[in-house]
C-alpha cells in the first residue's frame, strides 16, 4: 500500500485485519482506515482462488473503495470488480473492473472500465452492496441455464458496517 497509494497499515490496522481474517467483527471509528484495514483479508482470501466479497452500503462506498484501493491489488496480481445498481434495469451496466489504463469519459468512474456483470463476479474480489448481492443471487436462483448465472460459489466476504446492513436494512 505504501508503494501504490502511499498509505501505511498501523499496527491496530494489522490487528483489524487478523480479526477480520478469523471471521470476527472489529468495531472502528470514522477515519480509522476501514477500508485499508480489508484490504489486508480481502488480499489474503483471495489468493486461494476462490473469490473474496466486501459488501458495502451503499453504491458510492464500493465504487470509490475499489477505486481507492485497486492500485494494490493490481499490484500484487489480483483483480478487482465492482457491481452498481446502475436503475437502468439491466445488471451488466452497472458492472466493472479496476483498470489503471482505462481513461473513463466519466470523471466519477474513472479507472473503473465497463464489463458484464458476470466478469466482476469472476475477480478476484468484488465489492458491491448488500442489495446487488441479494438481488443477484435471486436472479440466479431463476435462471434456466447454468451459464445465465452470474455469482460464483461463496468463499469470503467483509461486511461493512454490519449491524446497519444486518439489522437496520434487514
């Protein structure tokens, strides 16, 4: 992280990360570096080849962590998805993967290039909100064609600010 986006990881970061490894919550104030902090199980998870999730809550939240923390990632050889409720009625425009090359038209997506929404699932990690997550595994739970299926199997996830994602929005 120091080398991409010039942040450091704290020693109670490193610990948030342990904690979040072993599937704990970890309780952090605004502007301690949440999203640094999963940065550190995300890479670790991922590296199995099975997928790692951060589920946000809201669109604006996984956009600009993805954003944000890309350049790490790709870095160290991973990819990094994105899905977006895009209120367009088709899932795949609000589908994207982290490209440091891609010049964006868009100023808020930049990086950020445009795929099916299939693809973003097939990174290495994805970010996303609660409700794309949901909505997805109900879609693919009515498909009639294993290959209209858009999730892969479950391996990891983050829950970011989980009591509002688990209790207020259930």
């Amino acid at each position: 992280s120091v080398r991409t986006i010039g942040l450091r990881h704290f020693d109670v970061q490193m610990i948030g990360g342990i904690v979040l490894h072993e599937g704990r919550i970890a309780e952090m104030k605004t502007g301690e570096g949440k999203t640094l902090v999963a940065s550190l199980p995300l890479y670790l998870n991922a590296l199995r080849g099975k997928g790692a999730h951060l589920v946000t809550p809201n669109d604006y939240l996984s956009k600009v962590g993805v954003q944000t923390m890309g350049p790490i990632y790709h870095y160290l050889g991973l990819s990094v998805g994105v899905i977006q409720n895009s209120g367009t009625g088709d899932p795949d425009s609000g589908s994207f993967l982290f490209d440091p090359d891609f010049p964006s038209e868009d100023a808020r997506f930049q990086n950020l290039r445009p795929v099916r929404r299939a693809d973003a699932y097939a990174a290495d990690i994805t970010y996303g909100t609660n409700n794309e997550f949901g909505f997805d595994y109900l879609r693919d739970n009515m498909v009639i064609d294993k290959s209209q299926l858009v999730q892969r199997e479950l391996n990891y996830a983050i829950v970011d600010e989980v009591d509002n994602i688990l209790i207020d929005e259930a």
